[in-house]
C-alpha cells in the first residue's frame, strides 16, 4: 500500500481545525440531520385562524349587529323626525292614511300634493330603504327601523374593510370597527328611523370603491425607473466583466494606474409621458354609484363627492409624478379630468334623477314640476 506523506497529514488536521473552529468538534450524524419544527399546538393554530382579516371584519359586524338589533322595536311610538321618514316610507308603499297613520290636515295635504310627509324637502332613496324594511316587517316600530340597523351594522363592516386597505393588519381592522360599533351618535342613528345612517352608509361604501381603484389602476402602472447613476443595476450586483479587444485593452477601459476596470453607466431608460389612464375603470364607476346614492338620500352628500373628486386628483398627481413626468399636473388634468367629471359628476346627477322614478310615475314626467320641486 501507498503511505500518504507525514506533511500532508499534518496540514489536512490544521485545515480541518481552522474551519472548525477553536474547541469545535466535528458534527455529528444526529446534527447535520434535517431538522423538523414540531407542528403548532392548538392555540397557535387558533391564533393563526383568528388573525384574519375576514374574521376581524365578521368579528365586528356581529358585535355593531348585536348592539343594534336588541330590542330595536322599543320605544314603540315615533321618536325625533321618525314622525316624518316613518310615514312617507308607508305612503311610498301606497298604504292607506289610516295605516301610515296620517291624521293632521298638514300631513292629508302634502299626501295629496307631494305623495309625502313634510320630509318632501329630501330626495326620495333614503325612504325608499325605510320602507323596504316596513314591507318586509311591517309599519310598527322594528318596521320602520330595521332598515336603519342593517345599514349602520353594514357601515362598521365597511369602515373595518378601509383600515383593512389602508393599514393591511387584521388587529387594527377590529379595533377600528370596533370603535365605530360603540361610537354613540352612529349607535343612535342607527336604531332610528332617520336617513343620516343611509348617508353615511353609501359614503363609506363609496369610499370603500375609490380604495379599490386605487389598487386596481396601480397594479397597471409601468416600474419605476431606476435611479440616476445606477443604471437599473442592483447595489449588490457585481460589476459586468471587461471585454478585451485584440490588443489587449478592455472596452470599458481601466483607469489609469489603478488597474480597476470601470464601466460606463448604462443609459437611463425614457421616461414614460403617459401612464394607463382608461375610461372605464370598475371600481371608479361603482365608487360615483354609491356615493350618487349619499346624494339621492340627502344632499349633504354632495360633500362626499366634491372630498372623491379632490382624493383621486391628488391620487392620480402623485401616481404621474412618481414615475418622474414633467408635465404631470396638465396629463392630469387632460386625461382624468373627463373621466372625474363623467363619473363624479354627471353619474351621481343621473342617479339623483332615477331616484324620483315613482314620483315621476305618480305625477307624471313633468320635468317643470319637478325642477320647481326641487326649489321648494
């Protein structure tokens, strides 16, 4: 047999213990075995289901729910402006005076001269859903409010949902609708027969969508381009090897006496002049539905739509503005300013119109009156 030399046995051991370390002994089979990370146990696996955006959202919506809902039909008579809403709602649903219980001479006449209450002074969709609820519970006291509970529970849900998308974390998602459950003015509104809580529904709802088209036109958009000077290179990247011609110098060059190879930057890539700016973008379009419908229930809604037309003009600045376009506030304005209007202006006055389709089937398509009705 070959014996290996004596000078190779003894650096072989002074290698081994250089990489092993001081005091290290060598690993063994049951160390360099693959280790296995037990399975979680009960409550981490409970813990994981319950960190969840949808039960942080459900979680919320039956506590609001539960608040709203006990004993809803009490106190039986009609409180604060449930005198007015209560009653148009059973006169849009063409019950008699004696079951929408209109008694006085004031409430007779504007029956026969609005098909109303005294609450002709507001657009007709918030008594429209009061009177769904009195259609599918009767005209008593959980009637004429059960509409107002679904829509305040439904508003804790979707305020949960914005700090879900704003903040993306399941335990702020709870505590935000949690404190909008027990906030004690929506509470109030919404075990009452009035339209404050619809308003409020269909602006959350409406800012709910504008959330979402900011997410769906982002997902559209070009990347960024890469800083000045790095080239689109990472800052981790290694340099790209020199070539060298036929006589021995490198393409890139080296500089002088230091022998480093230095590449020139790569060009900068064009700025793009235009980002995706369709027409029609979904949630944009549902987003001037709801909140047409805040402004079909009482016109204090208008605000919400002058505050969407502000937001999403700011959203659609800075998304130009970060990719590095100069004229980013006039493609602003030239490529969003018509789609603003159409579908922040002009949608929610077509809902505000469809709104008074049974006045108009009642007193007929007189759109003189109407317009007058609208000064009165």
């Amino acid at each position: 047999m070959l014996s290996r030399p004596a000078g190779h046995c003894a650096f072989e051991r002074r290698f081994l213990a250089y990489h092993r370390g001081p005091m290290q002994p060598a690993p063994t089979q049951a160390e360099t075995a693959p280790t296995q990370s037990a399975p979680p146990g009960a409550l981490e696996g409970l813990r994981r289901w319950l960190n969840r955006p949808v039960v942080a959202v459900i979680a919320v919506g039956l506590i609001a729910g539960g608040l709203r809902f006990v004993h809803l039909g009490y106190p039986h008579g009609r409180v604060f402006d449930e005198i007015y809403y209560s009653k148009s709602a059973c006169i849009l649903l063409g019950h008699s005076n004696e079951i929408c219980d209109v008694t006085s001479g004031d409430e007779k006449y504007w029956r026969s001269d609005k098909q109303d209450t005294g609450a002709w002074v507001h657009p007709p969709l918030g008594k429209w859903a009061i009177a769904l609820g009195e259609l599918a519970f009767g005209t008593d006291s959980f009637g004429w409010r059960v509409s107002s509970a679904v829509a305040g529970t439904a508003t804790v849900m979707l305020l949960a949902v914005i700090v879900q998308l704003l903040v993306g974390s399941p335990i702020w998602t709870f505590g935000g609708g949690l404190l909008i459950a027990t906030e004690s003015l929506n509470f109030v509104q919404s075990r009452v027969s009035m339209l404050d809580i619809f308003v409020t529904f269909w602006i959350v709802l409406g800012f709910v969508f504008l959330l979402l088209d900011r997410r769906w036109i982002e997902r559209r958009m070009p990347p960024l381009p890469p800083a000045p000077g790095d080239g689109g290179a990472s800052a981790t990247s290694s340099p790209p090897a020199a070539t060298r011609s036929s006589d021995g110098s490198t393409a890139e060059g080296i500089a002088e006496g230091s022998g480093v190879v230095s590449a020139p930057p790569s060009p900068r890539p064009p700025v793009p002049q235009r980002v995706p700016s369709p027409l029609l973008r979904p949630w944009r379009i549902a987003a001037g539905l709801a909140l047409g419908a805040a402004f079909a229930t009482k016109w204090s809604g208008v605000t919400a739509i002058a505050g969407a037309i502000f937001v999403s003009f700011l959203w659609e600045l800075t998304r130009r503005r970060r990719i590095g376009m100069q004229r980013y506030v006039w493609s602003t304005i030239g490529r969003e300013g018509p789609a603003l209007v159409l579908w922040f202006l002009l949608l929610p006055a077509a809902v505000y119109l469809v709104s008074y389709l049974g006045w108009f089937l009642h007193f007929g398509f007189d759109f003189g009156s109407w317009v007058h009705l609208q000064g009165d």
